[in-house]
C-alpha cells in the first residue's frame, strides 16, 4: 500500500481579494468569489476588426507606445492618387483627426508616442528631407535629415531615432545610417550590412531592426552597429510593423507589398521569426503600423486603391483566470 505521510506540497493562498502583484504560476482561492483563480500565461494570435480610418491611404508613418494608443501620419490615397496631409490618432475603438502635417508626403520614416513623436523623410515624387515633430496638439519643421532618398525607413523617439537605407541610390546610399540626437542628423560610419529600401523600421535607436526591404533580410541596430540576425519567412516590403517602443526581441510584422493582397504575419523573438494567425483583410502598399510588442499590434489602412479598415493584434498574454472544471 502507498504511503503519503512524507509527501509534501505546497499550500493554496486563501484571500478574499485577488492578489496586487500576482507571479507567473501562481494559485490562489478567493473567498469572496468562492472561485480558484491562476496567473497563467495563454495564447490567443488573433486580429480583431477595430474603427475604419477616416481617410483612406496607403504609405502611411505611424507612431505611438502601443496598440490602442496610434497616430496615423499622412501617406497617399490611391484611387484619387494624392498625397496626404491626414494625421489621425486611435484610441483602441475609433480615430480621431488631428492636426494635418505642414507638407502632404508618403512613404515616411516616425518614430515616438502620440504626444511626443518624429517623422522624417518620405515622398511626393522627389525626396524631400524634412523632419517634424509632434507635441499632442501640433507640428513643427525641425533640423532635416541629411540625405534624401525615397524609401528610407527607421524608428526610434523624438529625442532619439535612426533612420537607414534608401530605394533610388546613389542619391542616397541604400547602406547609409543616419542618427538624431533631439537636435540634428548625423550620417553614421556604421553601414546596413545588405542595402536596401522600403523596409520596416522597428525600437528604439539602441536597440532597433531593419526589417525586409526587398527580400528577407533582418539587421539589429545597436545604436552604433548593424548586425545580420534571423531572415523572415517570407520577404517583405514596407510591411506594417511595431512601433519605437518595441524590443529587438519583441517585434510583430504584417502584409507586404507582393503578392497582392498579404495576409502574413510574423513575430520576431530576438533570433527567428514565426508565422502567426494571419491578417483577415490583405494589404499592400505602406499600412500604418504600431504596437508595443510581438503580442500587441495594429495595422491600418494600406492597398490600392487604399483601404480604412484597422485590425489588432493579441499574442500571448498574461493575466488572472479561474480555474474550472471546463
């Protein structure tokens, strides 16, 4: 016969309030709502429909801290084929037109939050090399880029970004780095291993990639250095992708521009990339990006002729469940 005396295991908080600060794993019964309650980890990798967009647009410059909190920023209406000034900012549910930008460009680089962020570069049938900045309520034309080149893209805040890469060299190198330090650009010594244009852009200075742009290509930028990391799954141009707060190890991407439409989604973990649950509507064309994490992400807008719909992304989360039978 087996014998339990010795076996010992670990008791079961009892409380009549859920925990603060709960950890990973951890189980305990709440007396008030006579329920068994766990802080566990779970998937979803679903996208849901949010708010459509105002205006219509592809090629949009995107910037905020996370997936309810996004400022859309300018980009190009195919169908009538102009350029836009549009600036719209989401709040988890609806968009709100802001401020429009002083110049009506598409195919910018932005980094930043709803309330402090940059954009800089971008297209209207030349390169123009204006930078703006974002303070909530208005724009402001600062110090610009050094070298224009359509196709350039980046990331970072408004006190710190990088912006890399070019689609028309020699007119700008598609190798080159440029730097901001809050004030002025500076052109980097540092060089993209693989030059290209029409990336994506992701985190911060110190800690940002250089995503797709032509083929599968990921690069880590460490504030000084390129660095060759995991090839996406698939290659990828002017996808939509996470926003400047988002870690090298944390990264979500989404669509692209061919085949047409894209539905494909990765996340980037910091060595590889994985396919994930797929957008339900395509796009092509530059669709506003966003997000804090592989496991928080928008994407907005984007095809031709250009599209408003918006959808979110959940990954794996953590939070309180109780526990049932089911």
């Amino acid at each position: 016969m087996a014998q339990y005396t010795g076996i010992q295991g670990q008791n079961i908080l009892i409380v009549s309030s859920d925990p603060a600060n709960p950890v990973e794993g951890q189980i305990w019964y709440n007396t008030t709502s006579n329920t068994l309650k766990a802080y566990q980890y779970y998937a979803t990798n679903a996208w849901a429909t949010g708010g459509n967009l105002n205006t219509a647009r592809g090629q949009i410059s995107a910037l905020g801290a996370n997936a309810t909190n996004v400022l859309d920023v300018g980009g190009y209406a195919y169908g009538p084929n102009a350029y836009q000034s549009a600036v719209e900012q989401y709040n988890g549910s609806s968009w709100t037109t802001k401020t429009g930008t002083p110049t009506s460009l598409g195919f910018r680089a932005s980094g930043g939050t709803v309330t402090a962020g940059i954009v800089m570069g971008g297209h209207d049938g030349s390169s123009p090399t204006q930078c703006i900045t974002w303070n909530g309520t208005s724009w402001t034309i600062v110090n610009s880029i050094n070298t224009p080149g359509y196709g350039s893209f980046g990331n970072g805040s408004q006190s710190s970004a990088f912006l890399v890469g070019s689609g028309e060299p020699p007119l700008r190198p598609n190798t080159q780095t440029e730097t901001w330090n809050g004030t002025s650009w500076t052109i980097s010594p540092a060089a993209l291993n693989t030059g290209r244009g029409n990336g994506t852009g992701t985190g911060p200075s110190s800690d940002g990639l250089a995503i797709g742009g032509g083929g599968t290509q990921t690069e880590k930028w460490s504030g000084s250095t390129w660095t060759t990391t995991g090839a996406l799954t698939e290659s990828k141009t002017r996808a939509g992708g996470s926003g400047g707060s988002a870690p090298s190890n944390s990264v979500l991407v989404a669509s692209n521009s061919t085949p047409t439409p894209n539905t494909n989604a990765q996340t980037f973990n910091g060595t590889s990339w994985t396919n994930t649950t797929s957008l339900s509507t395509g796009r092509t064309s530059g669709p506003g990006g966003g997000g804090s994490s592989s496991n928080n992400g928008l994407i907005s807008g984007g095809s031709s002729p250009s599209i408003t719909s918006t959808e979110s992304y959940t990954g794996t989360v953590i939070t309180t469940r109780t526990i049932t039978t089911s």
